[in-house]
C-alpha cells in the first residue's frame, strides 16, 4: 500500500477540503477519475486512495459517511462513493438543474464526439438513467439530430456502445455523402462559359470596401461641385476645346451669347450657307473662317 500511495502521490493529484463551490467539487472529482483511468485503477485501489485527497471537512464526512454505510452492510465501491459525494456536495438545486439539463440535452451544432462528452458529463446527474445500459442508450439516441437519428434508430440498438458505434458511423457517412454533392463554383463555370465571372474590385478600394484616397494632399485643393459624372464629362470636354463663354450662340453657333451674335442669321460662320453651325461645320478644318 505504502508504494502504490506513493506512486499515486507523484502525479500530485488534486486534493478537496470540502469547503468548496458545487463546480470547484465536480470538477475535482473529474480530475481525480481522470487520473485513475489514466492509471488502470480498480475499485479497490480508488476506494482506498481516496481519503488520502480528501482534508478537512471533507475528510471527516468521509470517514463518517464510509463507517455508517459499512455498519449497513453496504460493500464501498466507487460508485458508492460517487453517489454519496454527489449528495453531500451537490446542492438539490444544483442536482435538479444538472438532471433538466440532461434530460433535455440535444445534440444541436455538436459533433458526436462533442455530444458523447457533453451527455457523459450530466449522465451523473441522472443516477437512474446511468445504473441502466438501455436507458442510457435511449436518452443519448433521443437527442441526436434528425438525419443521424434515422440512420442509428433503424433496428434500436439496446446498449450505449452499440447506439455511439452508430452514430459514428452514421456521422461519417453523412460528410462523406455532403463532400460527394459538392461542386466548387470553379468548375461549374468551367462548365459553363455562359455563368458571369466573379466580380473584380477596383484596384483603388480596399477590403473593406472603401476607396483609398490616392491623391490625399497633392496639388490644388479643389471644391467638389456636387455635379453628375456626366456633367464632369461634359466640362472636361469643354476645357478640352479652349477658352469659352459658357453657352453657345442659338443663331450661330459661335461661343457666345445669342443676343451678342455679330453673325449672318441662320448662315454659317464658315462655309456661309443655311442650315449649319460653325462648330459642326464639314469645312471647319480648312482655314475658310468668316468673323
């Protein structure tokens, strides 16, 4: 006993005083199975380890509790240890809210991996579901989800082994039956030349979809005249032409207002004849121009 101990002592497994929150408890308990199962330990062995993790009030509510049971006749195993933890450690509430938690655990978003420890992690909440194979095997096939319920629920599997088996299983083939259906939207374009390109962004807007300001800071500071883009076209072709007045002669066609239109009326500036205007004049380019 005195090697077994002080192996068991070198792992430095955690130690309760008693004094603790119901989750700082809970959690103890699962660091400390954690570690017998690491170390293949039997019942026998965890039974008589433990009181060597247990100080203070928790050590003297387990001598009491371990003496009263052993004058009942009760054979002390784990799992009587684990029940009498759970009831002097657990507060009613806290227990009541743990079984409703189990008792409506779904799968959800979990994978089955996820799921197993979830529903092993409340199972201890549940004492009547947990002392019975098949009932275990029921509650965790009733919170799988629809597509992996009707694949492990055909034949009902009457052990928790078997249902987990199969949920895995079916799980497995769930994704490989999703990855087959999947096509990449490259080669459905390859497919079809016909389906549009993915859009390009502009090379001056960032990821986040605003523009960058390439030209912050650099020359005049100019005021933005709040006019359309196709007013902008259109001034810039102006400025393209020279100098201006702003408006063209309605008579002429001359740049300059109408009522100071020096011209013949209704005849060209440049080829002198009706129906023409100096500035779409077939013969502006040939130096023929009447003032």
């Amino acid at each position: 006993m005195e090697t077994l101990l002080k192996r068991f002592q070198s792992f430095k497994p955690p130690t309760l005083t008693g004094t603790e929150s119901a989750i700082e408890c809970e959690n103890w308990l699962e660091d400390i199975e954690q570690l017998f199962e690491a170390l293949e330990y039997t019942d026998e062995r965890r039974v008589k380890l433990i009181i060597h993790q247990l100080h203070g009030v928790g050590k003297s509510w387990w001598v009491a509790t371990k003496k009263a049971l052993e004058n009942q006749g009760t054979v002390i195993t784990w799992a009587v240890f684990r029940t009498a933890f759970y009831q002097r450690f657990f507060p009613v509430s806290y227990r009541k809210d743990k079984g409703a938690e189990f008792a409506n655990l779904r799968q959800g978003q979990l994978n089955i991996e996820d799921y197993v420890a979830k529903f092993m992690s409340l199972l201890k909440f549940a004492p009547h579901v947990a002392m019975n194979d098949e009932a275990q095997a029921d509650q965790f096939i009733n919170g799988l989800n629809p597509d992996v319920f009707t694949l492990v629920n055909t034949g009902r599997p009457n052990t928790f082994a078997d249902a987990l088996n199969r949920a895995k299983g079916a799980e497995d083939g769930l994704l490989r039956q999703r990855r087959a259906q999947f096509v990449p939207a490259a080669a459905k374009a390859a497919e079809n030349p016909q389906i549009p390109p993915p859009p390009r962004f502009d090379a001056g807007s960032s990821s986040s979809g605003k523009k960058k300001n390439f030209f912050k800071g650099k020359g005049k500071q100019f005021k933005r005249s709040g006019t359309s883009s196709s007013s902008s076209s259109s001034d810039f072709k102006q400025m393209q032409a020279g100098p201006q007045t702003g408006e063209y002669c309605t008579k002429c066609g001359g740049r300059h207002a109408t009522d100071q239109c020096r011209g013949v009326s209704d005849l060209c500036r440049i080829c002198n004849q009706p129906g023409n205007f100096a500035r779409i004049c077939p013969q502006r380019n040939s130096g023929n121009f009447h003032n």
